[in-house]
C-alpha cells in the first residue's frame, strides 16, 4: 500500500484528464444501471481496500465540520462548541470550518480515529464512491483519487465496467 501511495499522486495527474472527460460524458450519457454499477464497484473496491492500512485522507486533508458536527463532536468532548472551534478548527477561505492542522488531531498512530462514532458528516461519506448519481460529483470525485486509492480504484473500474 505504500508504494501505491506514493505513486498515488502521480497516477492520478497522469489521468486527471482521461478521468474528467470521463465524468462530464458520464453526465451527459446516464447508463440506466448506473445506480447499481456505481455501489457494486465501490463493495468491490472496499473488498480489497483497508482504510486503516492508509488513511492518507486524514494525514492529508481535512473535512468541513458542520454546525451539527460541532454540536455533536463538542457534546462527546463534554465542551462547549465555541470552546471546540478555539482549540481545533479555523476558519478558511470557503468560510467554512476546517481543521487548524493536519494530520487530523483525531487520528492515532494506528489510523483509528478517536471520534470515529462521532466524526463530521464529511468523513462519514468519504471518498463519497458509493453515492446515487456519482456524476453530479464527477470533479470532487477525480479530485479525490489523487488522495485516496479507493476513489482512484473505483474510477478505474468504472470505467471498465461502464465504457462510454
């Protein structure tokens, strides 16, 4: 797995193009199946790929933290969630809230996360590969097979599956 994540960032640029055009003919061609395709590959894709053996998305990037992601993670911690957003999110050009640091401060040195029962929406749903109409998300989605080799497997496989 390490050396797939090293060259992770390489692979991806190299199909950054292919994987873009793919998505916005995706978008405009809908295969009836899609649905089903879509949650078949991302169970296969799950089969062979353990999130804990990488959490490269933790080490790397940060998740938006809702306002009820704040309430509940602030509740969990027995804070105030004023008191949550001082001591571990910013802020950012979005507006919106995010991380001061990462790696994530949640993530322990054997990639479990601390709040995993409570952890934001966002990381509930990353790499967001088993979505209904993936093509709605098609730039997020390439955007994130530079960083997760799940999300870069599955747009690899689905485009076997679903030549367009």
């Amino acid at each position: 797995m390490d050396d797939f994540l090293k060259k992770l960032p390489h692979l991806s640029s190299q199909k950054k193009t292919e994987n873009t055009q793919y998505f916005k003919k995706l978008r405009k061609k809908k295969p009836k199946n899609l649905d089903y395709v879509v949650q078949e590959t991302h169970d296969e894709v799950f089969d062979e790929v353990d999130c804990l053996t990488c959490a490269n998305c933790c080490k790397t990037t940060g998740p938006l933290f809702t306002d009820n992601d704040i309430a509940r993670i602030a509740k969990h911690f027995r804070m105030k969630p004023s008191d949550f957003i001082d001591d571990y999110l910013r802020i950012d050009e979005d507006n919106d809230y995010v991380l001061k640091q990462v790696p994530c401060h949640f993530l322990g040195a054997d990639n479990y996360c601390s709040i995993y029962e409570v952890r934001p929406k966002a990381c509930r749903e990353y790499p967001h590969t088993d979505r209904r109409k993936i093509y709605q998300i098609g730039t997020l989605t390439v955007k994130n097979t530079a960083i997760c080799p799940a999300a870069f497997k599955m747009v690899e496989k689905m485009k076997s599956k679903l030549p367009l």
